[in-house]
C-alpha cells in the first residue's frame, strides 16, 4: 500500500479541511509545488491561489488560500492561511 500525507488546511478561525491525500499541490511565492510521500522537510511561503488535495481513490478536494505558509515533516501537510476556504470536492 502506498504512503499518504496527514494534510490539514487551516484559517485564523478555522480548520477548512483535514484527512489523509496521496499528493497536494500549492501555489507558493517561489512557484507552484507538489508534495508526495517521503518529501523532504519544508516551509514554503504561500502566495494567493488554490490548495488542491488529491485523495486515495482519486478525487480532489479544493481550497483557496492567501496570506499564509505551508509546511511539510514526516508526511504531514500544514497549510496555515489567513484567509482559506473550501472551493470544491470533485
């Protein structure tokens, strides 16, 4: 079985989202970044635009973010915005 992420999306007065993913992808102040399994220890400064979580059976959740960071160790996914909110789940 293939390894998955803990993500959790969280704004200043909520949590928008948290599970288990098999890859998120970020839009940072750097470019846009893809996390998997394994990925290295990482903070990354967050620039304004979507959060897209893809799940185990393929499907995707949806957030947007601004204002914020994302963080990655040992398979957790932290993304900590100002201002989030869930889009979509496709």
């Amino acid at each position: 079985m293939a390894k998955s992420l803990s993500v959790s999306v969280v704004s200043a007065d909520q949590q928008v989202w948290t599970g288990e993913a098999t890859m998120v992808v970020a839009k940072t102040v750097e470019g846009e970044i893809g996390i998997l399994a394994g990925h290295e220890p990482m903070l990354a400064i967050l620039a304004v635009g979507d959060v897209r979580v893809t799940l185990a059976d393929g499907s995707k959740v949806i957030a947007k973010a601004e204002d914020g960071f994302l963080s990655v160790d040992n398979d957790i996914v932290t993304v900590v915005a100002r201002k989030a909110e869930l889009v979509s789940s496709l």
